[in-house]
C-alpha cells in the first residue's frame, strides 16, 4: 500500500524500515506534522500514518477525503487526536496500536518519582560541580507510602504492579476496575477519596470530554499539602495554571510530567535558539520541584519495534480486506459522536 508517514524522525524511520522488510509496502516520509495545511502532501497515497502531535480535526479529514485517503493508521494508542465521528461519516478507518509497550510508560513513571524524590537531576548537576553538600537532596521512602492510580488499564495496572512492589499502599480509581490488580493487593475506591488519601498521584486514563483537567481547582483541593502529582498520559488532564498556582502554594510538592497540554508546539523539536513563546510552559521551568521530559515515556527499543509491527501490520490486514483486530471499533466511534 502506498502510504504518507507523517511527523517522522530518524527512529521512526529506522524501526519502520526494518519492520517493512516482512510486509513490503510503499512507506514515504515527511518530517511535518499531519494538518489541514499540510495535508494536500497525502496526494496520490492510498493511506496516512499519523503520530500524537498531529491534528486529524475535520478540516483535515475532509481535505484527506478528497484526495481519497481511506485509512488513518496511529502509530500511537491514544485517538484524541482524530476526529473520530467525521472519519467515520467520510468512511475512512481509522486503526491504532492499542498496546506498544505498557511497561515502557510505566517505568518512565517511576523513573519521574524517584527522580523527583531523590532529586537526582540536582544531584547530577552539583556533583559535576564538586558541590557535595545533601542539604535540599532530602527524600524520603516509598515503602508505606499512598500511590493513588487513575486508570488502571494496560499501563496503570502494571505501575500499580511496581509500587506494589516498593512496598507501598496502592489505591485506585478507575470506573472499569482491572480484575488484574486484585492480585496485586490494589484497592480500589472513588476519586475524591484516593485525592485526598494519596501522598503520590499518577494519571494513567485517556484524555477523553470527561477526563478534560480532570486535576484542576476543585480536585488540588482534595490532595494532601506536599503531594507529588505525575502526568505520563496526556497534557490537558491537568489545568497547568491551576497546578501551578498550587505550587507556588506549596500544596503541589512534586510535579512530573512527560506531557503538556500546549506541547504540540515544542515536544519532538530543538527549539533551544528560539524565544520560548509559552509563558505557562516557562513558568513551570522554573520551579525546583518540577521534572518534566518531552513524551519520552513511550521512547524504548520494545516499544518502536511493536509500534512498526503492528502498524505496518494493520495496513496488510486492510489492504487485503481482513478483519483488522486494531480498529478503533464503532462503540468508540458513537460515543465520539454523542459528544
Ligand atoms: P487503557 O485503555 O489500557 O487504560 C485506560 C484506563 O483508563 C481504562 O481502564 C479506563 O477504564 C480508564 N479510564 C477511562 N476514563 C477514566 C476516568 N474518567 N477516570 C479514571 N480512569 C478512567 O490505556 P493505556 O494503554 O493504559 O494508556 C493510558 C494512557 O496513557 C493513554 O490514553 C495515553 O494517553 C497515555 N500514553 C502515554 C504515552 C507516553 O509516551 N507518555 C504512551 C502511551 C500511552
């Protein structure tokens, strides 16, 4: 099939190169972004492979119907992103890679907490500067601690499995409970109570209407003062000007982030000799107790080698009129169109 790769960087191209070799189809690269600007590029594929930063609204869509796209293939789980009742209204099928790597996301979170605890980015810095004070380096232990889960799906459930394992008292928040995380001693129970109970918060749900600054005033208001808050979903489950006004309060002890609501504008590029124009995003630079990576969480070996796989392999079951396990199935589709 001939295909439109957008918002590729020399990884994707690599893991989709080796991955095509088994499945031979005709892959073109393009560095942009996928836009209702940029899309008059998809001319003369068959389909587009889209990435999270690209905005499939329905401008885009209806551009990409008339010159005959049919299929978008997310080389990401999340569907955000897409304009799912317009593709649908357009027939164009829209399929995803539900599960890359839950492992990888889940460990980037832990690697944000314990860094975040042991401050181990100021420690680097101060070493390197033969600065061997402790004073402002102290943490404390996660055994026994509260860790509240929202969403305990793929990723979820096996961060609840990690804390578990530091020892710590895991409880969770998930409206479709995970039989799973019974097995890890989870307890589940309601949001406001896992807000107010938790001494570390991470999100692990979609953003999705409902989910929308699922943290914001109203829910800071709950959380213990000190609490440590980790974002590895998707930027706008947070209200950053909210977290930030409960970190110059103190309330907010620890913030980690490997997403921002606004980072479609920074994330994946080298903007280091630009202005940065985002005065929310510097704002939240120049705290000491916040830690934040550009969408990295997903970034491992394993997780570029299924993403290719899988997408390259959802192209071949559509190319060759099978049932394609990974459509983003109609029940998805008519709750995106009741909103
Ligand atoms: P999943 O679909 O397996 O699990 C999501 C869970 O959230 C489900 O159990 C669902 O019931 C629950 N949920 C839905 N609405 C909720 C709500 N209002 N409150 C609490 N829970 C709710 O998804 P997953 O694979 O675990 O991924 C979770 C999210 O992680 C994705 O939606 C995506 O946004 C994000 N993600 C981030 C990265 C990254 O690199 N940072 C990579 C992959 C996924």
């Amino acid at each position: 099939m001939k295909v439109a790769v957008f918002g590729t960087k020399s990884y994707d191209r690599k893991y989709l190169d080796q991955a095509n070799n088994e499945f031979n189809h005709e892959l073109t690269y393009f560095d942009a972004h996928l836009n209702v600007t940029i899309a008059p590029l998809a001319k003369g594929f068959e389909a587009v492979c889209v990435f999270v930063n690209d905005e499939i609204d329905e401008s885009c869509l209806r551009k990409l119907s008339d010159l005959g796209i049919t299929i978008i293939a997310l080389r990401c789980a999340g569907f955000n992103n897409v304009d799912l009742s317009v593709a649908a209204s357009l027939n164009i099928t829209v399929v995803r890679v539900p599960e890359y790597s839950p492992h990888g996301v889940a460990e980037h979170a832990v690697a944000l907490i314990l860094a975040l605890n042991r401050k181990i980015y100021r420690a680097y810095n101060r070493v390197r500067e033969n600065n061997f004070l402790l004073e402002g380096l102290l943490g404390f232990n996660l055994n026994t601690k509260i860790i509240g889960v929202i969403g305990t799906g793929k990723i979820g459930s096996v961060f609840c499995k990690i804390m578990s394992g530091f020892g710590c008292m895991v409880l969770a928040y998930d409206p479709c409970p995970n039989e799973r995380c019974a097995a890890y001693g989870i307890k589940y129970t309601d949001l406001e109570n896992l807000l107010k109970q938790s001494d570390i918060i991470s999100l692990h749900c979609p953003l999705t209407p409902e989910t929308y600054h699922l943290i914001d005033d109203k829910a800071l208001a709950y959380m213990k003062t000190n609490v440590m808050l980790i974002n590895t979903s998707r930027g706008a489950l947070i209200d950053t000007v909210a977290v930030i006004k409960n970190l110059k309060s103190g309330k907010i002890g620890y913030l980690g982030l490997d997403v921002y609501e606004e980072e479609g504008d920074l994330f994946f590029e080298d903007v280091s000799d630009k202005i940065l124009e985002d005065d929310i995003f510097a704002r939240l630079l120049t705290f000491p107790n916040v830690l934040i990576t550009g969408h990295q969480a997903f970034f491992t070996i394993t997780a570029l080698e299924n993403i290719a796989m899988t997408t390259l392999s959802n192209l071949t079951d559509l190319e060759q009129g099978k049932h394609c396990p990974n459509k983003v199935s109609d029940q998805l589709i008519q709750v995106a169109r009741k909103k």
